[in-house]
C-alpha cells in the first residue's frame, strides 16, 4: 500500500503526524508514506520509518513572489514530481486552503477532515474522502483518528508512539558537556515569549544548582537573545544547527525548558524530561506529548485566548511581556525543573 501525505509545516504539527505513521505501520507492515513537506522542515520526513520519499515545498517564498515565472516553474516541478506516481490513498493532514489545493494535483483518492473538523472549510471540497473528527481532541489524537479512518483499520488504543529513529539525527561538530539542560527560550508568536528577566532569574538559579545550560537559536533575533542569557561560562550558545543537529543534543539533554516552539514537541517526542509554559496557547489540544513532560498553563482567566497578541486590559508593554506568562513565576519553573532533573 502506497500512501501521500501532504502536511507542511510548522515543526511541532509535523511532529504530531508521526503517531499516525506509526500505527499506520502497525496495521500494514508493508505500508510505505511519501510525504510532501516544507522544505525548511523535510528532515523530519526522514526520521520516521515509514517514510519513503519527500516532496518539497517552498510556499512562504512563493507566496511573496507570485509575480515571478521562478516560482510558477518551481511549482510546475512539484506538480510534475508528485503526479509520477499514484497513491491508493492521498490524506491531507494539514486541512488548510494551500494543502487542499496542492492535492488536486495528486493521482489518488484524496482523503481529509470534513467541512466541521478541518482547520480552513474551504479545503473539504478537495477531498473524495470526508471524515469527521472532534476538534476538541489533541492535534495528535485529531490525526490518529483520521489516518485509521481514511485507511481502514481500528484505532489503536496506545499511547502515542512517535516511531523517531534517532540514528537518523546528526552529530554536530563540537562536544557537548557530560551533563547538561536545554533551555528553549524562543518561539514563533510574541504572546508565547516567557519575560527575558523571568529567564535571567531561572538561569541564575539553575546555574547555583550546578547545571550547565545550552541555549537554542534560529533567527538573529534569538540568537541576541541567547547572547543575553549567557551570562556564566556554563551557560552555552549553541552554533545555528539543522534540524537533525538538534535531535542529536536534544536527546542527550538531562531535561528542557521550553516554550510552545516545535523544539517543544520534538523534545516531548524524544521522552526526554521537559517543562513547557503555556500563555495564549491551550496545553489540553496543541500541548507537548510524551514521556516526563509537565505542562505549567497560566491561570489568569483570559488564558488561553489563542491570539497573536496581547489585548489584555490595563496592562502596558503587553508585546513585550505578555501577563498570562509573566505571571508563571521563576521560582515555580525553578522547583519543578528541579524535580524532573534530580
């Protein structure tokens, strides 16, 4: 059995489809994914077993330059790539207006999420193969159930298993510390961004534990931001890595802080010991699965309100301290970082 996937981005939703590839395997051992993916993210195609081939996408450029024969040739490449084979299955597990579309170029019966359960509506009218699934259900769950639905088996009553084979991730070229924790501080919406002086104190702490501290980045703007933590010799920048560079420090990490990032999910997905702090996001539906992850959720009452940016009333300098995680104290990271590390 040969199956399409078409799901593209962001890092922490690929992550949450790899479950599904697992039990998809599980009930057809000869099963085989192709997958079409975002070319910034195809690494984590090549983690998972199942996985065959990748087709790459570049949509973010493409989007900006619409007015440029590249971008329709590197589009017509796609399509011409994609339509080389025929699949007895083509699930769109992204189930927005860009994967629906991109599926009615692809030979096979096109299945995905119906007019209630998809992430975009106008996007069910791609599909041959309509399924309903609660939204109401971890985005994890949301896939599991699609996946043996669309491909006909019984939906396994496991615990997710991620299926990562971590012999795929890449050793980066300098030596890591013998013991050591991982502290992700970026993420990609401002109202998920944990106050810097929250992160200085919880460094400080950390630091008089007698952890040494390695420090992600993937932008210029976290990278100055990592500069500005590291304010001990034991707390280190990392260099800029790939995708599967990262999977490789992760997964020797003796625990993690983070923020709703995709490093989040990855970390979760590895069982690696980790606490995630949630503000604007909702822990229950998009939270960080996996083996010793602990969730810390704000409690003011207008968290979780999913939004980009902050509206919360009365306050000042909401985009740069959003008070649903500026009220998630250091001290309270702190004591239960302590106790997944120790």
């Amino acid at each position: 059995m040969r199956i399409l996937l078409i799901k593209l981005t962001s890092l922490g939703d690929l992550i949450h489809a790899l479950p599904a590839l697992t039990d998809a395997r599980a009930a057809y051992p000869d099963i085989e994914f192709d997958w079409v993916i975002d070319e910034s993210f195809q690494e984590v195609a090549l983690w998972h077993p199942a996985v065959k081939n990748h087709f790459t996408t570049n949509h973010r450029k493409w989007r900006k330059n619409l007015r440029s024969l590249s971008t329709y040739a590197s589009m017509f490449k796609l399509f011409q790539n994609i339509r080389k084979n025929k699949y007895d299955r083509v699930i769109d597990g992204q189930g927005n207006h860009k994967s629906g579309f991109l599926s009615l170029f692809t030979r096979g019966i096109r299945a995905g999420f119906d007019k209630n359960s998809v992430r975009e509506k106008i996007a069910h009218l791609a599909y041959q193969k309509k399924y309903q699934v609660s939204k109401e259900q971890h985005a994890i769950a949301r896939l599991r159930v699609l996946f043996a639905q669309a491909l006909e088996y019984p939906l396994p009553e496991t615990e997710p298993n991620f299926g990562i084979n971590t012999e795929r991730f890449i050793k980066p070229n300098f030596e890591l510390p013998e013991n050591f924790v991982v502290f992700v501080h970026n993420a990609s919406w401002i109202t998920k961004l944990w106050p810097e002086d929250h992160w200085l104190s919880l460094i400080k702490k950390t630091l008089e534990a007698g952890h040494t501290i390695l420090l992600p980045w993937g932008n210029k703007e976290e990278e100055a931001r990592a500069h500005r933590l590291a304010i001990s010799s034991n707390v280190k920048v990392l260099p800029r890595l790939s995708l599967s560079e990262i999977g490789y420090v992760l997964a020797r990490a003796k625990g993690c802080v983070c923020m709703d990032t995709g490093l989040s999910h990855l970390t979760a997905a590895l069982n690696i010991p980790s606490l995630t702090l949630y503000g604007a996001t909702d822990s229950g539906l998009i939270g960080a699965s996996g083996g010793g992850q602990q969730h810390i959720q704000s409690t003011l009452p207008c968290a979780p309100c999913q939004k980009k940016s902050c509206r919360y009333p009365n306050q000042t300098n909401l985009n740069l301290n959003p008070p649903c995680l500026a009220e998630i104290t250091p001290e309270r990271v702190f004591q239960a970082l302590i106790g997944v590390v120790s």
